[in-house]
C-alpha cells in the first residue's frame, strides 16, 4: 500500500468511531477536512450509508448532483469497512 492509502484508511477508521452515518449535513470532522481537496461544498457533505463515503452537492447550471468528496489527489474519502 502506498502512504496515501494507508494514511486514509488511517483517517476512515479513526472517523467511523466519531461519526454517525445517518446523520445529516453538517460540520464535518477536523480529519476530512484536512483531506478534502479544494472546489467541493463542504457545507453539502455527508455520508451516504449505500457505500459508507462522503458525498457533496454540487450546483451545475442546469442540476444538482451528487459527487464523492475527493482528497487533494482525487481518492474518494470513505468511512471504515461497514459491520
């Protein structure tokens, strides 16, 4: 594995014990933030619980549309293995 990889597999385990998938839109934890690569609405984040990973909303012109959160180098940002 590559440090990038374990570095986010580090980051989803430690997030999954602090956040609850179900929940909502809203702060999101200081980890992803400091992963989350640039032009994506943080503010729209959350995890959807089909695949246990962050995803945003972003605003076309003519839609709205679901989008993983990336990191800075473009791997999705994803929760630990779900049980």
């Amino acid at each position: 594995m590559t440090r990038l990889s374990l570095l986010l597999l580090a980051a989803g385990l430690g997030l999954s014990a602090c956040t609850d998938p179900n929940a909502g839109p809203g702060p999101l934890p200081e980890g992803v933030l400091a992963i989350a690569g640039p032009n994506q609405d943080l503010a729209s984040a959350r995890v959807l619980p089909e695949d246990n990973c962050y995803w945003y909303a972003h605003k076309g012109p003519v839609e709205t549309t679901l989008l993983p959160l990336r990191t800075a180098a473009g791997n999705p940002i994803c929760l630990g293995v779900k049980e």
